[in-house]
C-alpha cells in the first residue's frame, strides 16, 4: 500500500499530537555504508582522522537528520497505532474478527501468505501457487501453496507445490513464474534462499504433465541454475520473471536487484533453463528507487484490447515494466519499448519512469508483488497481486490468518489514452452475482442517501455519474472558485473536506449512524493539464477511497487513498466497487485508477453494514445511475474427488 | 610490534564507530548507542547483525513487561481487563513479531523484518492505551516505543 503520505491518516491531520509523532519517526537519511578496509598503516591514519571527525560530529548530525527531510520511512505500508483521541484501544473478539475473512477473495484456509507465484492455465485449470507460512499467521518458514481452479473464482486447495527440502532453498522456496515451451510442457523458476541465505535461481518441472493438476514438481539436480553475479548482493537477487523469445530462438529472463541505491533488471538469456548467459547491460534501471522486486515485463497490444503471449513483439506492441519497490512496498509500472536486439528497454516518459514517486501504479491503496500470465485458454493477460493486511499483528494472530489476493484482473492498455494500463475484474467474478437493484437517484449537495440493497457485505456495484452542466458552466463562469492547485487524495483531507465538484460517491461497509464508513468517491476540480489526461480537458478528477472513519479501532492503517483518473471529452464519470467483508476494490473510469484498501468495521458487521450514496460537493448536484448486486460466496474449499469435473460449486 | 598496536587500536575505533555510524541515522542516537554497546555481539556486528541486537533487546524488554503484567493481577485486580489486554498483546511481540523480524533479518528479506518490529510498538501503544491514562506500565510502553523505532530505522537500512 502506501504512497508517501498514505502514514497520514485524516484524523493525524486534526491532532497535533500526532504530527509530533509523525516528526519522530518519518523521514531519515539512509545510511552511509561505511566498509572499513583496512590495507596499510597509510589507510589507517587517514581513517582514524576520518572516524574521529565523523564520531564527533555525530550528534549534530543526528539532529540535522531528523529535521532535514521526511524520506522514505513515510512511503512503507505500515503497522501504527491512530492517536485519534475518541478512538480507543480495541479489544477484537471473535465475532468481530470471523466477520473479516472474505467470501469470494483467494485467501489460505489459515495463516500467512504473500506473493502470487507461477500463474498459469493447464489442461482445463487455472493453476496458482503463493508464497505460504504453513506454520504461522506472520511471515516465515515459506513453501509453495497450491491451488486449482476452472474459472480463477472457485479454488481448490492441492497440497504445497514446493517446499524447503535442499541446500539451495533450504531458508525458503520464494518467488517465481512459470514459462511454457515449445512442446508444450512447463519450467518454473523460483528463488531459493540457501542454507547459507544467498538468494538463488532454481529449476523446477512437473512430475508428471498427464496430470492436470500437476500435484508433484521436480527440482531440477543441478540446481542452482543462478547464482547472484558479481557486483550483485547475495540478498538482492531475487523473483525470475516468466521467459520470452528472443528473436533467435532463444529464451530470456529478467531478474530485479540493485546497485548502491540503483533499481535494476538483470538480463540472462537461456535455451534449456540450466545455463545461462547474462548480459552485461540492464533491461532498465532506474536511480534511487532502491532494490526491485517480483519484475514483470510483457507486451501489450496499442491498437487490440486482446492480450498477448509474453513472447509477442512487433510494431503495434508496446511493453510494460513493472517492478515492486522493496522501499516502498508500491508496484509501479512504465510504458515503453523493448528492444530484442540489445535487450533493453526505454521508456515512453522519462518522468514517469518504473518506480519514481510520480510514476503509475497498478493500484493506488494496498497491492504489491504482483505478477501477470498470459491465459491461453482465453487470449488475456491476467493480473494476480497480493493484498496484505493494515491492523495489527495480534489481530492476525487471534483471527489466524493474514491476507487476500485481489480479484484477478484483466491487464490492456489503454488503446484510448496510450498513457495508462486499464484493469478490469475477471469477467468470471460476474458469476458470483446474485440479486441486483437498480438506482436511478439525483443527489443535491451535501446530503447522504441510504442504499436500500439488504446486506452490505459482499457487493458488486457498477455506477455512473453525471454533474448538472449548469453547476459546472457556473463554476467555470466563476473566477472566485479557485482552482484547487494540488489537490491529492491522499493529503488533502479525505472525504469530509467540500469542494465545488466533490467529493461523491459510496460510503461502502457504513452502519446505521455513520460512526463508520468507507467513502470511495471522485473529487472534480477545475483542472490543470495533467500529463494524463487530454489536453483540452478543463476539469481534473480524482478517484480516492478514505479508509479514515472505516473503523473505531485504532490499531489499524487508515489513509487516504487515492489518485488522478483520466477522463476524456464525452465520458462520464464511472467506478466500479467489490465489496467482501474487510476487503474494497475499486476501479475509476472502467480501471484506469484502481484502489485497494482493507479495512476492519467494528459496528457496520454483519446484518449493520449498510451503504449509502453521498455528494459532499458544495454547489454540484450530481446524478446517480448504479447497480447493486448480492455477491455469492466462492466456497473455496480443499480439493477432494468430487471436485474432478465439476466446474464449480454455487 | 607499534603497527600492530596501532592497528588494534583502530580496529577498535572503526568497531565503535560501525555503531555511532549507524545510530546516527535512527531517532535516537543515545538510546541505540548504549543498547548496542551493552551486547557482547555488538562490537563485531555488521548492519543486520545490529538489528538482530535490538530484537533481542525487544524480546528482552517484552519478557519483562510480560513478567510485569503477571505480577500486577494481583497487585491492582481493578486492571484486571487492561492488563489481560496487555498479556496478550506482549505475548504477540514475543511469539510472532519477534521470531518473523529476526527470520526475516537473517533471511535478507528485512520488509518483514520491519513489520514485525514496528508492530512491537504498536501493540506496546494499545497496552498502554488500555488503562485510560492510568497506565503502570508507562514507562515500560515508552521504552517499547523507543526501541521499536530505533530498531525499524536500522532494518530499513538493510533494505
């Protein structure tokens, strides 16, 4: 999660308290690394004058350090307690705590899990594997969890893919992707930790490919197929991507690391996956963005909302960069071009490069590690990514379990803007739906509507939005209405603070009396150009969803979330919203800004949790077309026979 | 025979120094100064070797309290709710955090380090909560805060 204000919950803003606070532990320099080679009585003179001076100026130093900037520390997703006065210290129960645990989201039967690992579809089912502490409801002792599905909602659990059984993965079986061959038959690379915890690459093939299910996996004896090179740390080595062609024949790979302080992609190009010849240059490196995790590169088509094949490259394909930023915990993503001849990459805009703060990102709440293939049995790339959790570790421990996976999404690029990726939910996660209610309501500025939908706890809703032009023409006629010069979801308050267009939307898993609620809503305002968006485009809208007010708990993450969404001449204002118990994904303008976010009711639980409809807007009154479905539960169950040829259990 | 003196002596220097270099770049310079200097380990440490230090120190300090807390039911039955709160909140520090900080630490992959030692210090601030401003374990959640921010300012370096 975590943009670099995403620390600064709406109620921080309000308490001086906790902006004290925020001063005491945000930004810090980070470190010098100071490696003492000692090799002559020449270089130790010189440094015992060096250490002398650096020892006695360290205590001004640290007082500098802790007023100079507020650095990276800011951008972590994060564990910390509110220091909201009226919220106290909550003593989750179970009921409480059983309330959470999704109904049609891929989580583990119990304890911890992280990274999606090897998507891919076989013989009829779509596989998935994740990072799994078999053991605890924290990370650790990790393996390879297994599950199956025929339509990537109604999993079955298998038992682990891999586990840490060997030298070079004896400190855990951690991440990697799955590559097809020409005859059809299965490679998957993971990093291990060795027994001596140098990060490797390891081969590893399924037993037997007459088994749809590919329960057993073979690691390949040679292994390790990689070692981390020279200049390369033993720690900074780490999540193979799935490989693509060459256009001579041969496979290739990329693996992130760091140099100093240097995010970069490691090239090595293959033929059987054993040996390996590493190129000298980079795909892509990017200054200060710290260490790369979980790469993903991929093609995507400009002019086809189709996807393809890793391996496709041609004149209408443009290629994604995506790396996870082990600083940051964000995913950020850049468009570009590859080029095969000399393996590298370059992107469309240099400003918003792989990783930089200003760069795009697949999600603007809690996403990371995230990880795409390419479906076959479909022609779509699908977008897995691993949503943790934002309370505390004693709430995972007595619930026994931590995190979901987002509802996989469909990865195009934006054939209209050229400049963003578009996500969609599955349309198979349409199978889910139940009853529906359709709204048609007008919303005068500053009211809240309930939704009359019954349950409010598993929801799908798809809306539209519409602003009085006679509202608009006014405010644009209206020189005293400023435009708000840097509005950001993320700092600028939340959803309690009016503006002329906004903000409206959904307060999504609310009670009764409002003392919680989720508001996942557009903020309009009179517009800068953006990079983004066209350039005749007089207004600038944000899509933000406001964790702040979703629980009276105060062990729990809750920022703001939120980013610009391109609107371009003659679309109206659409979001979607899935809603499944402590977990809300939404998507602005059909998936050009996506926001994932968990949150942890106390009140609006069960039978309370109510949605409404509101516009904060001050002079806008705004019209509501929207959807509501019941959502199904996907009854994720372990495997059993009954489970062979059967689709899925509704 | 003097080079060799000397050389000592600078290996010494460079030792404290690892220390104060890296303090420097956490809240509290004192504070993890003579935290680190007081373990054995502390002089020969490199950066992760340090954060592992000052897991322990959290180990320590959460044992502690937890001995604390057990020894205050009978004291002040009044607290007996906030104090069973606190019971199992430092329980959380001693058998999840603590043990998926320093796995992590050791493993290379710090970011789980730095959830489990930031949690530390927010399960520290919900005990202390508890009691409503009439805390007996204040100054036990203040040196929990303190040790949790000093010891995640050293994680992150490792990232």
């Amino acid at each position: 999660m975590a943009s670099t204000e995403s620390l600064l919950p709406l109620t921080s803003q309000q308490d001086p308290l906790s902006r004290s606070d925020l001063n005491s532990e945000t930004r810090r320099r980070r470190p010098i690394k100071l490696h003492l080679a000692v090799y002559s009585g020449f270089l130790l003179i010189a440094l015992y004058v060096t250490l002398i001076v650096t020892h006695d100026g360290s205590r001004v130093k640290n007082d500098e350090t802790t007023t100079e900037s507020r650095a990276y520390l800011a951008g972590v997703s994060e564990k910390r307690v509110s220091n909201d006065r009226e919220n106290e210290a909550f003593p989750w129960n179970n009921t409480i705590l059983s309330w959470q645990r999704t109904a049609f989201h891929f989580q583990p039967e119990k304890n911890w899990m992280n990274d999606p690992n090897g998507p891919l579809y076989y013989k009829g089912w779509y596989h998935f594997f994740y990072q799994y502490n078999p053991n605890a409801a924290v990370w650790g002792d990790i393996v390879w969890g297994h599950a199956v599905s025929k339509d990537l909602i109604h999993w079955l659990y298998l038992p682990f893919a891999l586990v840490p059984d060997q030298w070079y993965d004896a400190n855990g079986v951690w991440t990697g992707s799955a590559t097809f061959l020409d005859d059809g038959s299965i490679v998957m690379l993971y990093t291990g930790s060795t027994d001596k915890f140098v990060q490797v690459q390891n081969l590893a093939y399924p037993e037997d490919l007459s088994d749809p299910l590919l329960l057993k996996w073979t690691k390949y004896p040679g292994n390790p197929v990689l070692v981390p090179p020279p200049g390369i740390g033993e720690k900074d080595f780490r999540d193979p991507t799935t490989a693509w062609k060459t256009s001579a024949g041969k496979w290739r790979i990329t693996i992130g690391s760091k140099v100093n302080k240097t995010g970069i992609s490691l090239i090595y190009d293959t033929t059987d996956f054993k040996t390996y010849e590493k190129h000298d240059t980079w795909l892509h490196q990017v200054p200060n963005t710290g260490m790369w995790e979980c790469v993903d590169f991929y093609p995507v088509s400009k002019t086809k909302t189709k996807g393809l094949d890793t391996s496709v490259n041609g004149r209408d394909v443009k290629h994604i960069v995506k790396a996870s930023m082990d600083d940051t915990r964000i995913d950020h993503y850049a468009i570009g071009t590859y080029y095969d001849s000399n393996a590298t990459w370059v992107p469309d805009n240099p400003a918003i490069d792989v990783g930089v703060s200003t760069g795009l990102r697949y999600d603007y709440g809690k996403y990371y590690a995230s990880k795409t293939f390419y479906d076959q049995n479909k022609g779509r790339r699908i977008l897995w990514g691993w949503i943790g959790e934002s309370d505390s570790e004693a709430a995972d421990v007595q619930k026994g379990w931590s995190s979901v996976q987002g509802i996989p999404r469909t990865v195009v690029l934006d054939t209209k803007t050229k400049k963003t990726l578009v996500q969609w939910p599955i349309k198979e996660i349409e199978s889910l739906r139940l009853t529906s209610k359709k709204f048609h309501m007008k919303v005068e500025p500053g009211t809240v509507v309930p939704v009359e939908v019954g349950p409010a706890a598993q929801l799908d809703i798809e809306a539209e939005f519409t602003i009085k032009k006679s509202d608009v023409d006014i405010i644009f006629g209206d020189d005293s209405v400023d435009t708000d010069k840097e509005f950001s979801c993320e700092t600028s308050g939340g959803s309690t603070v009016r503006g002329a267009l906004g903000p409206f939307g959904f307060s999504v898993l609310a009670d009764q009396s409002l003392s919680e609620q989720t508001p996942v809503y557009f903020y309009v305002t009179k517009g800068k150009d953006s990079k983004l968006s066209g350039k005749d485009s007089k207004l600038s809208t944000f899509f933000c969803t406001d964790t702040s007010r979703s629980t009276k708990a105060n062990d729990v993450v809750k920022p703001v979330y939120g980013s610009f969404v391109p609107v371009l001449k003659g679309e109206k204002l659409t979001m979607r919203i899935i809603i499944d118990h402590s977990i809300v994904e939404a998507f602005g303008q059909g998936g050009r800004t996506c926001i994932s976010s968990r949150v942890y009711p106390t009140n609006a639980i069960y039978g309370a949790t109510k949605l409404y409809l509101f516009n904060n807007a001050i002079d806008a009154t705004v019209t509501a077309s929207f959807k509501v479905w019941q959502m199904n539960s996907a009854f994720i169950h372990p495997f059993s026979a009954d489970d062979l040829g059967v689709p899925s259990r509704t | 025979m003097k080079m060799v003196m000397m050389f000592m002596v600078m290996m010494m220097v460079s030792e404290s120094s690892m220390i104060d270099q890296t303090c420097k770049e956490t809240p509290d310079f004192n504070l993890c100064v003579s935290l680190l200097n007081s373990d054995p380990r502390g002089s020969s440490a490199d950066t992760s070797g340090l954060a592992l230090i000052l897991v322990d120190k959290i180990k320590v300090l959460a044992t502690k309290t937890l001995h604390e807390i057990n020894g205050l039911y009978k004291k002040r039955p009044e607290l007996k709710q906030a104090l069973g709160e606190c019971s199992r909140r430092y329980k959380t520090i001693l058998n999840a955090d603590v043990p998926e900080a320093i796995e992590a630490i050791s493993k290379g992959v710090p970011k789980f380090g730095e959830d489990g030692v930031i949690d530390a210090g927010v399960e520290a601030s919900v005990c202390e909560e508890g009691f409503k401003g009439k805390s007996p374990l204040t100054s036990l959640t203040k040196s929990m805060q303190k040790i949790s921010n000093v010891t995640r300012a050293i994680v992150r370096m490792l990232l």
